[in-house]
C-alpha cells in the first residue's frame, strides 16, 4: 500500500521536468517568431518586400542577430533603410547581410539588455553559486539557482553574456586565476546545458584582482561569479551602415 504514493510522488516529478522543458522550449522559438514578424513587417515597409530575415548564429541556433538576404537588386539606400528599420525593432541585435563585408559603422544599432542583467544581479544579490571547496565543481544545491539564472538570461539571446570567475586572495594568485576561469567554464557550461547558445557567451578568470567594494581581499565572500550582458556590441562584425559591400 505504501508503493502508491511513492508513484505518485515520482510521476509528478517527472510531469514537472517535462513542463519545464516544454516551457523553454516555447520560449525562446515564441520570441525569435515574433522577432521574424516584425523584421518581415518593416523590411515591406522600407521598400524591401522580398527580403529574407534569419534569426540564427552559429550552427543553426535561435539569435537576436539577424542575417539579411535576398537583397541583391535592391538599390544600397533601400538595403541601408531595410537594416537600419529591422536593426530598430525591440529584441534585435546587430544586424548583417550575407553578402556583406567589411567592419561594422558608427552607426551600428545596440543591442537592448532587457532587464536581464539587472535580473540575476538581483537573484544573485541574496544567493551565490557555490564550488566545492578549492574546485570547479558547482555545488548541488546551486542548480536551481543556476535554473533561474538561464531563466532570467533566455530574453537576452544574441546579447554577449560575460560570465566572470572571482576569488579571495589567499593562495598564490597563478592558481586563484586558473581556479576563477575553471569555474566561470563550469558556469558557462551549466547554461549550455540549461539551453543557453554556447556562441553567446564568454567565461574568464580575473582571480582576486576586483574584491568586492567594502570586503577586505581575503575575504571569503570575494569568491563569486559575476555575469554582465554586453549590450553594444553584436556576436560578430555587423555592417548594417556599409550595405554596398558585397
């Protein structure tokens, strides 16, 4: 008799894997939609009609940075005027055209943060992600923090997320930067994991160079991650103002 709620309890865990999974699953696709229907909306409006907008990076993954193509007959003020009206939307990174080259322009549309920053600073703010003692092994008991962090990082997709390893300063500071990078790695994999673009993101270990203000430099709690969502600059070189190199 006693079996039936252990069932009960197992089946209800899987059920709250599976919804989760098909949440995120339906996030981000839902976003990159809406993106494909606006961009398609102002590339009629800018005189481009026939123009094919990609939201993918590298790989085939869902981006903010759109591809242009199909803009070959197009005259380069209607080219600039279609980048410049799709770069504009809400959500969309840099923007470029396949058939493009060169260095990206000053006037170079940035990409919108989102709030997602100032999300896991404030999920941070009151709980750390926490290693094994001198390791690069994330704690268990920090994956569901971790959950929550890829959560508020998703809307950001196509941004670059700088993940930054820190230690306190005891310790030779050689082996405090190898330790800071081997645990701002293991953080970017755990979002990889948890669905985040793996080309997005960019781990590295400054060791105990930037205490934390107020903290002596041996303090423990200088031993943290720090995340920060790069919001000016694209994944890639993208000349939306040079739309005449081809």
């Amino acid at each position: 008799m006693s079996v039936r709620p252990s069932l009960a309890i197992f089946a209800g865990a899987v059920l709250s894997a599976s919804l989760a999974a098909v949440s995120a699953t339906i996030t981000v696709p839902g976003l990159i939609a809406g993106l494909e229907q606006a961009a398609t909306r102002e590339a009629r409006r800018a005189g481009a009609p026939g123009l094919e907008v990609r939201f993918a990076g590298l790989g085939g993954l869902a981006s903010r940075h759109p591809t242009l193509s199909g803009g070959d007959a197009l005259d380069d003020e209607t080219r600039l005027a279609a980048a410049r009206a799709i770069g504009a939307i809400p959500g969309v990174g840099g923007v470029r055209w396949s058939d493009a080259a060169g260095s990206p322009g000053d006037t170079a549309v940035p990409i919108a943060p989102l709030h997602c920053q100032e999300d896991v600073n404030a999920l941070l703010r009151v709980r750390s992600i926490r290693f094994d003692e001198g390791r690069s092994r994330i704690d268990a008991a920090s994956r569901d923090l971790l959950d929550e962090v890829a959560a508020a990082l998703r809307p950001c997709l196509g941004s670059i997320i700088a993940i930054t390893g820190h230690t306190d300063s005891r310790g030779s500071e050689a082996a405090n930067l190898a330790l800071s990078r081997e645990r701002a790695d293991a953080v970017l994999a755990a979002l990889v994991a948890r669905g985040i673009p793996a080309d997005g993101l960019r781990a590295r270990g400054v060791g105990s160079a930037t205490p934390v203000d107020g903290l002596l430099p041996e303090d423990p709690a200088n031993r943290r991650i720090e995340f920060s969502v790069v919001a000016t600059m694209p994944l890639q070189p993208t000349p939306i103002d040079t739309p005449s190199a081809r």
